[in-house]
C-alpha cells in the first residue's frame, strides 16, 4: 500500500536550474552586441543626414549613448526606413539598459531589411533576457539558419527549448555541446534528462558536476535528489535534499521536498515536522497543505487532515489526487454524502487509482449496494498498486519555477 496517492509529487526548480545560466549567457550576449561594429551607413543620402549618421557612429564607438542616442532619433526621424539606423539605435538601447525600446528597433530593423542575420541573434538575446522564450525560440532559429553552428545561439535555443517545456528538443540542442562546456549548460542538459526521466543519463552528469568546484552547488544537489527519487533511492534522495538546504535555507518548497521523502521513507515524525515547518513560511501552498493532509489520513488523523485537503482543494486545482483524499477523510469522519460524491469523482478523473476504487467498494457495501460494492472491489483488485517512478516527481513539476 502506497504511503502517500499516487501523484505524490516533489517541487521542482527546473527554471530556477537556469537562472544562472540566464545570467551567465547574457553577459556574454551583451558583449557580443555591444562589441560589434555598428552597422555601416546607409546607401548614399543628401549630406546632411548621412553627416547626422556619421555623427551618431562617432559618438557611438566613444561610448557617448546619450549622444548617440539623440543623433540617431534626429536621423531616422529624416530617414525612418534606414535598417541601418534602428539596429544602431538598438544597440544604443542596449547600452543604456532600455531593453524594450532595444527590441522595438531591432523589430523595425528587420521589418526593412530582413537578411540582417546579426540582428536575429541580438533581437533574440534581447527576448530571452526578458524571459518571453516564445518569442526568443523562433527568432534564434532563424539566426541559426543563416549561421549554423553559432555555439551562443544553440546554448540560448537550448535554454528556450528547457524553459518552454520541450526537454527532448533541449537534449538535441544542447548534448552536442557538452564538451568544453561550463557547469551552467551542463546543469541545463542534467535538469532535461530528469524531466524526461533519463535518470542515469542525468546522473553521470550531475556526479562529474559533484567531483568538480560544482559540489557545493545547491543546484547540482537538488538535480541529484530528483534523480535518487526517480530511481527510488529515497536515503540518497533525502540526503541530497537535505544538502540543499544547508547551502541555500531559501530554496522554494525544500521543507515540503525533505518532508515528501521522510514520508517515502515512513518516518511519519520528522516528515509532519518538515511539512508543518513548510506550511509556516507558505501557508497557502496548495502542494505543502495536500501532502501533510495525505500523510495524516495515511496516519488515521482524519479529523487533523479533513481542514488542511478542504484549503487544498479551494485553492489550487482539483485533481484527482486532492479529491480522493479529501473523500477518505469526509467518509471517516461521517460527511457520508460528501465522500460518495467526490470519490466517484475522483475515479472519473483518475480511473486506474486502485485505491480509490477500493474506498468506493467500502463506501458503496455500506450503504447496501452489493453489486457496485462487487466491481469496485475487482477493479482494485485488478489494478497494480506498484508505484512508478513519475509518481514522486509529478507534484514538483506543477509547482513555481525560478
């Protein structure tokens, strides 16, 4: 028997796993933006404005933003179709830290003259800087077309690839990459081959990170507990999360992590200590107040657990999960109505949860009905108990990423 319901889930970091990454990449992004020549003038105009265009290089490659800034607004209000001239002004905008306004020209930019490769790759550093990888991912795409290869431009796709859900997409992008890469790519690629549960592939990776100056990366630690958990090697597992906590005491949701696997490991006690701990800091957590509601009703403290799966319910969704335990403790503590209403439901919602079907088949021989009591009885019978891997990672994947 299950100690906790089948979709027993751990809070996952993954976009936090790249918030370094995010940062290391941009530094070099930026450099590489604001290292590059500005664009040359544009096809011969009237002297005065190809002198304003001059004029806003000069101050451009000096460093003077402010100046150039204002030379070349002064131009393109003269010459508003010069691609030449927004990508410039973009990466004066760059400079002086205007990202949006940066976007806005390279956009206008590449409105004129679509073959300015460079571009693609600054308008889509630019996006990923500010998070919208929707946007970034195609834009880079198309940079990479024109220059295949491009290492920078494949980390930054590879990166969308993880934060927009699409891991096996990540692996193709960034695998290729791992020689000579820094920890932050190879944490990246460690977190891709967790969510796509290649845990020994994900393993080998997070060990050489651990056997580098990486061991005291609370990062590497939390890959690593994920991945003990997806083999089922709760003592390492918790090892790991524990870590993790002592090098970072503000990592989301680590008591509720360290919690879950004391409950895997059935030492009830300390995992009720870590989950009440969790539900100080973030009393409205829905993941924290459904996994101490679970573990009481595993407990028999049904009357303790009934209030905490009611706030669960209420505030976050009702998944099949939340709604099965919520039914256990109404049934054993007499809102008899309420319990047969949500546990047909939460079969509907999940119809292989054995359990569940077994807590029908009790429900339904109470009230008399034999014949529903007999198939419900058989199809719990019928349906393995065994506890897959997916099972004590799910939750975390519905939880925040950083």
């Amino acid at each position: 028997m299950r100690l906790l319901p089948i979709d027993m889930r751990y809070p996952t970091v993954v976009r936090r796993v790249v918030s370094e990454p995010r940062a290391w990449l941009f530094a070099l992004a930026f450099a590489l933006v604001c290292g590059t020549t500005a664009f040359p003038a544009p096809p011969a105009r009237p002297q005065g404005r190809d002198r304003l265009f001059q004029e806003a290089r000069q101050y451009q490659e000096k460093g003077d933003w402010r100046q150039a800034e204002a030379c070349y607004l002064r131009f393109l209000r003269e010459v508003p179709d010069s691609a030449a001239g927004h990508s410039n002004l973009g990466i004066v905008y760059v400079h002086e830290g205007e990202f949006k306004d940066a976007m806005r020209e390279y956009r206008d930019a590449l409105k004129l003259d679509s073959s300015l490769s460079g571009v693609y790759l600054n308008l889509g550093i630019l996006y990923y800087h500010e998070r919208d990888y929707r946007a970034a991912a195609p834009v880079l795409e198309k940079f990479l077309s024109a220059n295949p290869g491009n290492r920078q431009a494949e980390e930054l796709l590879g990166l969308c690839d993880l934060e927009l859900d699409n891991y096996e997409d990540a692996v193709t992008m960034l695998k290729p990459l791992r020689d000579g890469a820094g920890a932050d790519l190879l944490i990246a690629l460690s977190a891709a081959y967790v969510r796509l549960r290649r845990m020994p592939e994900a393993e080998a990776l997070l060990r050489q990170l651990l056997g580098s100056a990486n061991a005291d990366s609370a990062q590497v630690h939390f890959l690593m507990g994920q991945t003990y958990a997806g083999l089922h090697n709760f003592p390492q597992a918790l090892e790991e999360f524990d870590t993790v906590e002592d090098l970072d005491g503000t990592w989301p949701n680590i008591r509720l992590l360290v919690g879950a696997t004391e409950a895997r490991l059935g030492h009830y006690s300390a995992a009720e200590g870590n989950l009440r701990a969790q539900l100080q800091k973030t009393p409205g957590n829905h993941e924290t107040l459904f996994t101490l509601g679970a573990l009481l009703n595993k407990e028999g403290r049904y009357k303790e657990a009934k209030p905490l799966l009611t706030r669960a319910r209420a505030i976050g969704a009702q998944n099949a999960a939340v709604t099965f335990e919520w039914a256990k403790a109404c049934w054993k503590t007499g809102s008899l109505d309420d319990a047969w209403n949500a546990i047909q439901k939460a079969i509907r919602m999940d119809p292989k949860n054995g359990p569940a079907h077994y807590l029908y088949a009790e429900m339904a021989r109470q009230r008399g009905d034999g014949t529903t009591a007999q198939q419900e009885f058989a199809a719990a019978e019928s349906l393995s108990t065994k506890m897959s891997e997916d099972d004590i990672l799910r939750l975390s994947e519905a939880s925040q990423g950083r």
